[in-house]
C-alpha cells in the first residue's frame, strides 16, 4: 500500500510566508499515484477567500531519509474564472489531441458490462 503523507506531517505553509491571520475554511486532498494534492480555501484577515493548490512528491534524500517535495500556487478570487477557463481549455486540448490519453472521469464499456462474477 502506498505510503502517503498525513496532513499533519505536511507543513503546507512555507516558512517566509506568514500563516497569521489566515483561516483555512476548506480542504480537499486527493491522492494520485505518487503525488497528492492539497485544495485548501483559505480567508484572509480582510474576508476575502483564496486557493492554495500544493503539490506533494515523497523523495528520498542522500541522508537515505524521506521528506516531502512540495510545490505550490495561490489563486485569488478574481482569478478563479480566468484560472479555471485555462485549466479546462488545457485538459480539453489533451483529450482530444493525446492519442492514448485515458480519461478516467467517464465512464469505460468494463464499467457499464459490470456482471456478478
């Protein structure tokens, strides 16, 4: 069984970024192969809502200790749209351009022919 992080094990917050004042409202984690994924809304002290997508690899350093390669980017609010109109313009492109991309979201012929074995 793959060994992913805990979320208290992760340190999401890089050290020269200040977490005062910073209320996380929501998170999502989603775990994919190797790499697991952090969706956090978090508010500022003014109210405003904002995204923190964070990546996270487990590696192995030359100590021969694990840690967590973390990679991340905040979106603000007034550029969820434009973010989101990329993002799904982007994936869009991959389907119909990969020639064996596999679109796990839609339903495979093997999932609809489900018999009781």
């Amino acid at each position: 069984m793959e060994d992913y992080p805990r979320r208290d094990e992760m340190n999401t917050y890089d050290d020269s970024y200040s977490q005062e004042g910073r209320e996380e409202l929501f998170s999502k984690i989603v775990r994919a192969g190797k790499r697991t994924y952090f969706f956090d809304v978090k508010s500022t002290r003014r109210g405003d809502y904002y995204l923190t997508l964070t990546e996270s690899k487990k590696r192995l350093g030359r100590d021969g200790k694990f840690h967590y390669e973390k990679h991340k980017i905040f979106l603000y609010r007034e550029d969820f749209e434009k973010f989101y109109e990329g993002l799904n313009e982007t994936v869009e492109y991959i389907r119909a351009n990969q020639p064996d991309f596999t679109d796990y979201s839609k339903p495979t012929d093997i999932d609809s022919n489900e018999s009781d074995y």
